[in-house]
C-alpha cells in the first residue's frame, strides 16, 4: 500500500499527504473494520453492506484526491 501510494502520488495522481505510511495504515485498518471488524460490533446498527462498501471508499479516496 505504501509503494502504492508512494507511485501515485509521484505521479501526480494523489494529493501528498505528511506520512504515508499512516495515510496506508489509515487505508487498511479502515477497510479491515468495516470488511471484518463489524460483524462482532458491540452495538450493531442495520446496514446495507454494499451502501457500507461503497461509502467508505468514497470517504477514503476523497482525503486522498487532488
């Protein structure tokens, strides 16, 4: 995720951002919550997972836009 980023941004692709090893860590721990970490959540709330899926991919690569 690290080398990823790194292209990307060189590329112009993505903003830069300060670390980019926590912008990944940020990434990774963001989509392991909501593909694993949510299904043992101590106060579930009714979702749609595609809506889920779909919202949080928005959040994400719009911190990371240009």
């Amino acid at each position: 995720m690290v080398r990823y980023l790194e292209s990307r941004i060189a590329a112009g692709q993505l903003r830069p951002v300060a670390n980019v090893r926590i912008a990944a860590r940020v990434i990774i721990e963001t989509c392991t919550t909501w593909a694993v970490h949510i299904k043992w959540d101590r106060s579930p709330e009714d979702f749609d997972p595609a809506v889920a899926r779909d919202e949080v991919v928005a959040f994400l690569v719009s911190g990371l836009q240009r």
